[in-house]
C-alpha cells in the first residue's frame, strides 16, 4: 500500500497591546486513515488551537481551545516515524484555560503549567474540505465532558545541559467509559559532544485506566541522533504495553539532509509488531520552512 499526503501547519499570532495576543495553529492534513492506495486524498483543514493569552509577567494565563502540556516524545522523537506511539498520549484540541507559571533553576528558565479542560466540541472541531465531523457528548472518550474536568500538571525546563519534562493527568471519562484516565510521564534530553554532537532522548508514561477502560498501559520511547557528513541520521525505539494485550514494538531509522535554504529531504524505515501482525514501511518527506 502507498500514501501520498501534504500536512500543512501555520502559526498564527496576533498582539492585542503589549501583552495579550490571540493565536491560532491550523493544520491542513489527511482527516481519515487510508484504507488502500491513496494520493493526496481525504485532507482537510481545521484548526487545532485557537486561544487568547495574556502575560502577566509572573504568571502567563491561555484562554480557548489549546494543547494542554503533557510529555514531549511525541514532537522531539527523531525521525519521520520516531514518534507514532508516543502520539497516542499527546493531549490536542482540548477546550478550557491553563496558567503558565516561569521559574529559574540556576540560569535557565523552568516552566509550571495546569490545565483544567474537556474535549473541544464547538464548530472548530469540524474540518473543512474532507469534513471529518462534529465531535458531540455522546461519541465519548475520556475528557470529553459537559465541563472542564480534566487536569494536566507539567513541569518543562532545563538541569545544566540536561532538559527535561515531568507531568501528571487525569482526564474525565466520557460517555461510555468505565473510569477516570489517571497517568504520569517523565523525559529526558541530553546532547553529548564526542567531536560530534549527538543528542539522546528517553521518554516513559504509565497510564492506569488507560482510554477510560480497567486496563493500564506503559509506553517507552528513547533516541538517538547525529550529523554524519550533510546527513542528520537519526534512530527510535519504543515499546507500548497495555495490560491483558501482547507487547507492539516499533524501530525506526531515519536520514534528513538540507536539500536548500529551508528546504529539507528525510527518508525513514519502520518496523513494527502491533498486536499480532509485523508491518515494515519505507517513507520520504519533504519538508519546506517558512
């Protein structure tokens, strides 16, 4: 099977004085997975945030539909499909507020955040183009509630050369869940100078309840990343483990160069074991920075 897509991402910000500003992140990608051979079908345009924050200068406060902070593998995993099982925890197109609290650790800056929040189900979670739906009360899944329920306390900074995050969550259960999603993650970056920089990331996140379900699961994540010549290689494992299911394990090894100024080529091989089928892709991506 072969898929052929775009995904486009835009950050926009607008200031309101000094110190507010509304902001909208829009993403124009594919709405559905592909059930066969696809070529730049099924996109659609929506918008994945859209908030207004204010700075207070102690504290900086997010008002609108945002990506509450919890763990970072599923962004800053190397690679075109490091990724793919730390995105089954990433926290997106959630409805409420949070507040931002900066802190110095020695001389670098250190961020608290709490969120309190439910799944978004105004118009924005429509799409344009392929139109991927309302989201409603009744197609459940934990934290979408009537009202904010859901809570996400992260801690996001910097130990000398060391980065890190630290997060815990409850998200509400939904229509049709049996109970509450509780869970914790805890991360780490470091990039070593061995005359070449190479930079290491391992992420791990326990869940009890996992998907408002009786069933727990622990995801790990780690990798890998160095310039060899022009090419950044790059490489991935991880491990997702819910509990009265076998063990999926993914590897991945990826190649990117810059092909001209803000113009950059990947190429990356996956292998997966989920559930009971072995599945092996080869990917290309083409990447253009505004």
């Amino acid at each position: 099977m072969s898929d052929t897509y775009a995904t486009i991402e835009a950050a926009i910000t607008m200031a309101i004085g000094a110190s507010s500003s509304l902001n909208a992140s829009l993403v124009f990608e594919p709405i559905t997975d592909a059930a066969g051979d696809r070529f730049f079908e099924d996109h659609g345009l929506y918008a994945e945030e859209l908030f207004f924050n204010h700075d207070f200068g102690a504290v900086e406060l997010i008002l609108g539909k945002f990506n509450p902070a919890f763990g970072v593998a599923w962004d800053e995993a190397p690679g075109i499909f490091g990724a793919d099982f730390a995105e089954d925890y990433q926290l997106t197109e959630q409805l409420g507020g949070a507040v931002l609290i900066p802190f110095a650790i020695g001389a670098s800056e250190n961020f608290l955040s709490v969120a309190l929040f439910n799944a978004d189900r105004t118009i924005l979670s429509d799409s344009l183009g392929r139109v991927r739906g309302q989201n409603n009360i009744a197609a459940g899944g934990v934290s979408n509630t009537k009202g904010p329920e859901s809570i996400a306390i992260a801690m996001n900074g910097a130990l000398g050369d060391t980065t890190y995050n630290v997060g815990v969550q409850r998200l509400a259960r939904g229509a049709g869940d049996t109970h509450d999603q509780t869970g914790a993650v805890l991360g780490v970056t470091h990039t070593y100078d061995f005359g070449i920089p190479i930079a290491l990331l391992a992420e791990t996140a326990y869940f009890t309840d996992f998907g408002g379900t009786n069933a727990s699961a622990l995801y790990s994540t780690v990798g890998v990343a160095a310039p060899i010549g022009p090419v950044t290689v790059s490489g991935t494992y991880s491990a997702r483990d819910a509990r009265g299911a076998r063990t999926d394990h993914l590897a991945t090894v990826s190649g990117e160069m810059a092909l001209a100024p803000n113009l950059f080529g990947s190429l990356g091989y996956r292998w997966a074991r989920e559930g009971a089928d072995k599945n092996q892709t080869i990917g290309t991506l083409i990447t253009y920075e505004f």
